[in-house]
C-alpha cells in the first residue's frame, strides 16, 4: 500500500493545519469570537452555581472552585467526544481523495477541542489562585490534565468504529453524555453521596479523574496513590485499546462514509 | 513500480439500507439481513513500468476510480495485492483533499501538509500557487463559494506542487477552460520529459492518443485489453464504444 513512510513530522504538520483551520472556522463567523467557548461554560456554571447553592444546597466545601473545575473538564470530554466522532464524517471529503492515516482525523479534532481545554484549564487554575489559594501541589493537575484527553481520544475512536455502521450512534452518545453529567461528580460530592450513585460516580473514569484534579487543584491533598495510578494506567489501555480497534476499521470507514 | 495482482473489489450493496441501530436491532427479528454483491473490480492484474505513461480507459462505472482508488491507498482490495514503490500523489476526480467550509489558503496549507510539506515550504510557495491558479482575490473566500472551475485550477495546482515519482490523473481535462488545458499539455509533456511515471485516466482519447506509451481498458470491472496506445484506442472504438 502507499503507507510509503509516514513520517511523525509529516502527521504532525497535518494534524496541525487540520485543527487550526478547524479552530478558526468554528469561531470565525462569530461577533464574539473565541469568547464563546469562553461564555458557554460559564453560563453553565452560573446557572448551576445558583441552582446549587439556593435552591438545592449542595454540602460541598469550596463549592465554586468544585462545580467550575467539574465543569471545564467535563466540558472537554463532551466537546472532544463529539466532535471526534462528527470529524470522521465531515473530513470525508478529503479522506476519499488522498491517504493518510485515518487516525489523524481524530488526532486533529482533539487538538482542536484541547485548544479551548488548555485555555479554560489556565483561567481556571488562575482564577483559584486569586481567589483561594496557591500551592506546587497544583502542578500535579497535569496527571488528571493527561488522564482525561487519552480518555477522550480512546472513547472518540471507539464511537468513531461504531459510527460507521450505526449512524445513530451520535444521537445515541447524545443521551449518554446527559445522563453522564449527572453520573459524574461534577455538581456534588462523590463520597457523600448515596451508595448507589456513590459506586457509580467511584468507577465512572471521568469522576475518578475529578477526584484527582481537586485534590491538587482546590483541596491541597493526595488521593491514594493506588487510587491514581488505577485511574491513570485505565485510561492508557483505554486509549491504546481505542486506537487499535480504529485502525483495525479504519479503511471501512471511508468506504462507508 | 506499480504492480497491481489479482485485485477484486467487491462492494456490498444492501438491498435495504439499515444505517442505525434501530433498524439493525428490529431487522434482527424481521427479515434477514441481505445484500447484493457487486464486483467493481475482477481479477485484475497489470503493472506500471518506471517512467511510463499509462493511460486507463473505460465507460462510466467500469471501475476505474475504484481502481485508481485502491492504488492511492485509499481503499482496499477485497482480495489481491498491490505493490506501490515510491510515493504516489493521487488526483482523483478534480480535486485533491478539498474541504468546502475551509478558506482557500487553509485549503492550500492543508493540502501541502497532506503532500508532505512543511509550514515553511507551503508559505514559500503560497503566492506562486495562488498565482498559477489565477486566484488573488480569492485567499480568503471558503473554497465551495469559488466557480468549479476555480477549484479546479486550484487542485491541479496544488498536486504538481508535489515532488512524488508516481502521479495518478483522473479526469482533469474535463473541467477547466481552453487556457487552463494549454497548461495542463505543457504540464503533461514537462512529465514525459522529465521522466515521471504517470497513470492517466481520462474520456478524452485524443489526450489519450497525445501522452500515453500504453492503455489498459477496463470493463465491467476487468481488464479487456492492455497494449499500445494506436491499436488499444482502436479496438475500444470499434469494440466497446459500439456495443
């Protein structure tokens, strides 16, 4: 075949265009811009805040800086889910014309989605500098920072497989990151929730990786360090896994699409 | 340095099309799941020598964009081999990897990425681009806002921007007004010059007649007759063209 040598540089650079030109376009025709992806977030934190704080108190110490972090790392997870599995669809037009490893058409799209990610991830961890806190401690945010994008990319690719042969797969991940949101501790607190939801919102990964990330980034402590390193070392094999099954596949899906 | 062996594709075509889960899942109960097999390609079996210009002759829907497909990588044989030496650049029906919502110029920085340039490069040889395709008022616009034509002088720009030993050409002539033709000769004979292996698909047998040392005619998915370009576009006249 023409696999003749992919080099990393020429992925990389193919990655690279790919995503730019994805970032700009998504936020090109817009009056605000790039704020948007600011905005949308904090609308949602805003509305959560209050309903969470008002009318159904929440016992969450530090309950802003919980509900904002929840809500930029879930927000990445949703985005980069999503827009993995609809990339595979709308970069059809160019995968049906020259080959280049499939997989690239997911790398780019999470690269599009970690832009945003990277800056929420910056105001947020200054805004709990200013207003609460700092500590070196928090530089361990990378760990559940890394954690959450291979766990990303291994769920876009395997939703990206099954996409192909069920169109309704998206409308169908839809349903499931609704439910996930309220699955996952990101507007109340894990441990003290009751035993159902709290073994749910322990195995759930995304939970897991926000138990760490407040650790570090809001609470100044350690989960166990076996609490981690299963949390992390999952979501590897669930990346490696992910991408396996989606280069196994992946000259189905241009003949597909 | 093509050498294509026993290739058959077989597409599958439902007779029912279930795309969702939905229907999948109730079809489970109903009707077994049944299709038709379509052979676009039989049992085919060629190969292309260094610096030669094959051209690939055909009616519509003998297979040769599948084909042309196959040997760019782009889809695999359901059984057989290809064995591709060097690099291939493919452009397959008037259009390299375009994507109609991008701007021209992130369409150029793309493409050169995909051919394998650096940033660096593309930029070197952006004006030069924009230019050859007569396009300086349109760097900006989003690509599927542009003529056809447009699009198509700036694909075929950009694929002979690429430096690979093997081109694959489907259909250029087609599209495209007589100044942008005159390029397209030049072009064509600048390859023969230098060399290039080229595979050449095209309607056009005068183009056909003009560039290639050898055809190949495709039918119903199998190879009907390879050999000179005089006595092969003679036989596809009288034989097939006629039927």
């Amino acid at each position: 075949m023409s696999n003749a040598a992919f080099s990393v540089r020429k992925s990389y650079n193919i990655i690279r265009e790919l995503a730019l030109a994805d970032f700009r376009m998504k936020y090109h025709d817009s009056v605000l811009g790039y704020f948007w992806s600011l905005l949308n977030p904090l609308l949602q934190f805003v509305v959560l805040h209050f309903v969470f704080s008002y009318l159904f108190v929440v016992e969450v110490p530090k309950f802003t800086f919980y509900l904002l972090s929840g809500i930029v790392f879930w927000n990445f997870f949703h985005d980069a889910t999503l827009s993995g599995m609809n990339a595979v669809y709308a970069k059809a037009s160019i995968s049906k014309k020259i080959y280049f490893p499939r997989n690239l058409i997911i790398f780019s799209s999470t690269a599009t989605a970690l832009i945003s990610f990277i800056i929420n991830t910056s105001i947020l961890w200054l805004v709990v500098i200013v207003f609460d806190h700092f500590s070196i401690n928090q530089f361990l945010i990378v760990i559940p920072f890394l954690s959450i994008l291979l766990l990303a990319m291994g769920t876009a690719f395997l939703l990206s497989v099954f996409y192909v042969y069920f169109r309704d797969t998206i409308q169908i991940w839809l349903v499931c990151l609704n439910v996930g949101f309220w699955l996952t501790p990101i507007v109340y607190n894990a441990l003290t929730a009751p035993l159902p939801l709290k073994m749910v919102a322990l195995f759930n990964p995304v939970g897991r990786i926000l138990i760490m990330l407040r650790s570090f980034l809001v609470y100044d402590d350690f989960p166990s360090v076996e609490f981690m390193v299963t949390t992390f070392v999952f979501c590897i094999v669930f990346f490696v896994v992910g991408l396996w099954l989606f280069n196994k596949h992946s000259h189905k899906i241009v003949e597909y699409m | 340095m093509v050498t294509v062996e026993n290739v058959t594709k077989v597409f599958q075509i439902p007779h029912e099309r279930t795309k969702t889960l939905y229907h999948k899942l109730t079809n489970l109960f109903h009707s077994s799941y049944s299709y038709e097999k379509f052979f676009a390609l039989q049992d085919v079996s060629f190969n292309v020598k260094k610096n030669e210009f094959l051209g690939i002759i055909g009616r519509n829907g003998s297979g040769k964009t599948t084909l042309l497909r196959i040997i760019a990588g782009i889809y695999q044989p359901t059984s057989g081999n290809i064995f591709v030496k060097e690099e291939i650049t493919p452009f397959l029906e008037i259009g390299v990897g375009f994507q109609g919502d991008f701007t021209v110029r992130e369409n150029i920085y793309i493409n050169g990425a995909l051919l394998g340039f650096s940033r660096k490069e593309i930029e070197k040889r952006f004006n030069n681009i924009i230019e050859f395709a007569e396009l300086e008022n349109f760097k900006d616009i989003k690509l599927n806002k542009l003529s056809a034509g447009m699009q198509v002088r700036l694909a075929f720009t950009i694929a002979i921007q690429s430096h690979a030993p093997i081109l694959i050409v489907d259909e250029v002539m087609a599209v495209g007004d007589t100044i942008f033709q005159k390029k397209c000769r030049e072009l064509f004979w600048e390859y023969k010059k230098q060399g290039r292996t080229v595979i050449f698909v095209s309607h056009d047998l005068g183009s056909v007649k003009e560039y290639c040392d050898r055809v190949i005619v495709l039918h119903k998915g199998q190879v009907v007759k390879d050999g000179n370009t005089e006595d092969i576009i003679k036989y596809y006249k009288e034989q097939i063209l006629l039927q």
